[in-house]
C-alpha cells in the first residue's frame, strides 16, 4: 500500500506544476508578414502563394520555429478579418499591383482596426 501511495503522489506532484511547453500565441498580420518573407513565401512569391501562406498563418495552421508543432488555431474572425481586409485593400486600389510597401501598410492598419 505504501509503495503504491508515493508514485501516485509524486506523478500528481509533478501533474500539478507542469506548465505548457508551447503556449498559445496570436500571429498578428506584421508576425505572419515577416515569416512570410523567411520562409520564401513572401509577396514576391506570387500574390495567390503569399495570399495563401498569410491566411494559413493567421489562422494558426503555420509553425513559427521549424519542426515545432502549429500554434494553436486562431479564431475564425480573425482570419475572415483578414479576407474582408483583403478585398478593401482590392477596392480602395491598395492592393498587391498598388506596391507591396503600401499594400503591408493598408493590411497592417486594417487588421489594427485603424481603417473604416
């Protein structure tokens, strides 16, 4: 009986403050952005490629480090955020042929929530 209560106190000892290893992060547009342009994907690629590679980056489905697991998935209306930020871009005539500089620029402040 003795031998069997210490293992079950220690794994709950050990249980009970193990923190996450990987904790859940938020990849913003600049985040995603950068690691868009390290990773070959950037707007230089091929605007359907980068388009691609920033919603899958957004919503969580791209690892930050090389071989790690993704981070945990980002809410949906961050990414749909992303796609309504995407077609004002289009309409407003900031979009990817309007010069990668100001298209980041007009993605950054749409996605801040500092574009109406």
């Amino acid at each position: 009986m003795r031998f069997t209560a210490i293992p079950i106190a220690a794994a709950f000892v050990i249980g009970a403050s193990a923190t996450p290893v990987f904790a859940q992060q938020s990849m913003t547009f600049d985040s995603c952005f950068s690691l868009s342009e390290q990773r070959g994907a950037g707007a230089e690629s091929g605007r359907r490629n980068h388009n691609e590679f920033m919603r899958e980056c957004l919503a969580g489905q791209i690892p930050v480090t090389v071989g790690g697991p993704a981070s945990a998935p980002a809410p949906a209306a961050h990414v749909e955020s992303y796609n309504k930020c995407e077609a004002l871009s289009e309409q407003r005539g900031a979009g990817t042929d309007s010069g990668h500089r100001n298209h980041r620029e007009f993605m950054s402040q749409c996605m801040a929530g500092g574009i109406p």
